[in-house]
C-alpha cells in the first residue's frame, strides 16, 4: 500500500465513522437518534484512532490537510509531498461521506429537517459570527496540531517516516480530538481538518438528497483556512520553543 492509498482509506474510514456517528444521532428513527454531544464526540475521538491505525504504518496518518501542512511548516515533512497527501484526504473524505449517505439513505429520507441532514455532512457555527467563528477553529486546530508535534517527536524529515501516530500513539490522538471536542466544539462544530469539511460538503452538493439544505458557501471557507492557520501557528511555537 502507498502512502497515498493509506491516506485515502484512512481518511475514508475517519469520516465514515465521524460523520457516521453523527448521522446516527441527528437524523430520523436511528437506534442512535438523539444520543446527544458526548456520542458524537466520542465516537469521533474514536473514528480518528481507527483512521489512524488503518493509515499510521504507512503514511503516518495525516488524514487532514491541517496535521500535514503544519508538519512541512515545522520541517517534519517534505513539502513536495504536500499536494498527494491533501488530494488523498479530499478523496477519501468525499468517499467517506458518500458512504454514510448510502447507509442512512432511508434516515435521510425520513428527516423533515434539512440543517440536521447537513449536520451529517460538514460543520456549522452554533452561532453565525464569522470572525469569532474563525478564531475558534483557529485555536482548536492549534491545540490538535501543537499536541501532535509533541505526540510524534521532533524526528520526522521525509515523507516516507513513520510519525508516531501508528498503533501506539492512535491512543494520545484519539484523546486530544475528544477533548477538543468535548471543551471547544461546542461553537462551530469543530472541523479541524479542511478535508472533513470541504470533502463532505461537495458531496452534499453533489448527492440527491430529498429537501435538503444549501451548502453555505459564504461559511465554507472558515473550516479550511482556519484549521490550516491554527496548524501555521502551532508550528511556527514549537519550532520557537524546540
């Protein structure tokens, strides 16, 4: 498997897993239908341990634009492995999605409300105010991408090494985004990778889906330049405190 197709899967199996548990507790006459914050971020905690255990031999399980740009900022990653590792993660997010539509196609069917059938898809503020909004998928990317530097080492230098996030550190990860999402994902539903947001929104757009919503574009930028500027952050303070 190459790095490329490791970033792909794994990133397929975080979304399905991600947005699947979220899918199974907005969305009409679920077993899961309306089993709050806490199983949404738990079982996104642990979609991201599963992607990481699929991906984290290979490629070292990126699985977000964010962990990988962050990385080539701080000199852990070549930077010409930048674009494969992205458009494999805007793929596999894409297929993800697609995935949990296919499995709760009769959900979404049954689902009167169309912002709970997008809220299975991508992210929306709990409160529109975009600055605010930003700066808060700002600061929950920072705290992903500066825990991560801490949880791989200062060893990574190509893009063919391992970074740590193998079947040993999966675990530390897992618990960094739960937490994330437990104290800071309250306001804009923590995206936290450009991938996980744009990928599924696209296919939104994309899929035929009954009395859906639109894709809100005007917000559709904040959870990919937000995420990428928090990781931006996060590297240049670890590389001033290293």
């Amino acid at each position: 498997m190459t790095p490329f197709i490791a970033e792909l899967l794994g990133t397929m199996v975080l979304i399905l897993l991600g947005n699947g548990v979220v899918a199974n507790v907005v969305l009409k006459d679920t077993k899961g239908n309306g089993g709050g914050w806490i199983v949404i971020t738990t079982g996104w905690a642990l979609a991201v341990f599963v992607g990481v255990i699929i991906a984290g031999p290979v490629s070292g399980a990126h699985l977000n634009p964010a962990v990988t740009i962050g990385l080539a900022v701080a000199g852990k990653f070549a930077w010409a492995a930048v674009p494969g590792y992205i458009l494999a993660q805007l793929i596999g997010a894409m297929a993800g999605a697609f995935l949990v539509w296919l499995m709760h196609k009769d959900h979404f069917d049954d689902t009167a409300d169309a912002g709970l059938k997008a809220a299975a898809f991508c992210t929306a503020p709990a409160k529109r105010n975009l600055p605010i909004n930003f700066i808060c998928e700002l600061i929950a990317t920072f705290v992903l991408i500066f825990s991560i530097f801490y949880i791989t080492g200062a060893e990574i230098t190509s893009s063919h090494d391992p970074i740590g996030l193998g079947s040993v550190g999966a675990l530390p990860v897992a618990f960094v985004v739960w937490v994330i999402g437990l104290s800071l994902g309250g306001t804009t539903g923590y995206a936290i990778n450009p991938a996980r947001d744009l990928g599924p929104r696209l296919v939104h757009a994309a899929l035929p889906i009954r009395n859906k919503a639109g894709n809100d574009w005007g917000y559709a930028w904040i959870p990919v330049l937000a995420p990428i500027s928090g990781a931006i952050v996060a590297a240049f303070l670890y590389m001033l405190l290293n």
